[in-house]
C-alpha cells in the first residue's frame, strides 16, 4: 500500500501538466512529459513501439522500478495511459533453444 501512495501522486502530477477537460485522458508535448517524468521520478524511455493506428507507445521506467506508458500521437501529443511498480526487462528466449 505504501508504494501505491508515490505512484497516485505521480498520476496526479502529469494530470496537472495538462488539466484536461473531464473524462479525457492527461496528455501534453511530449517533450514536456518526458521532461517531466525525468525531473519528478527519474524515469527515462526504455521501451517504444509503433502501434497499428500509427501512434508511439513509450515505456518510461526508473531504476527503482517505477513506470509510465505513454500514447504519443503523430502531432506529438503525450497522453498518460497508465504508470505502476515493479518494471523489470524480459530477456527474450533464444531462437532454437527449448526450455
């Protein structure tokens, strides 16, 4: 529970980035989010990926373990999707090698 407290405020801190109308998901530039997430939570990009509706997937994550997943539109509009605990990369199995 303890570590859920840091991560609502996190949430509640890109909110206020960009106080959106309600319903509507938090987003800003992007470069003022990643500003953002490195300044407040030491996060960097660790993963992106270009989604089937033409929009970026950035994964960013600190060394503690925190992250954030961001939907980037072409216009490079950052839009929170989601952020919690425990990132940890997965190193994919190797070609040929049964486990």
């Amino acid at each position: 529970m303890a570590a859920l407290v840091p991560r609502l405020a996190h949430s509640a801190a890109l909110i206020l980035l960009a106080l959106p109308a309600q319903g509507q998901t938090p987003c800003t530039g992007l470069p003022d989010a990643l500003a953002a997430l490195a300044a407040r939570y030491a996060e960097a990009p660790r993963v992106s990926g270009l989604m089937a509706d033409g929009k970026l997937m950035i994964i960013t994550a600190s060394e503690a373990g925190g992250f954030t997943v961001l939907i980037v539109t072409p216009e490079g509009l950052a839009c929170m999707a989601a952020s919690g605990e425990g990132f940890a990369l997965v190193e994919a199995p190797k070609p040929g090698v049964d486990g």
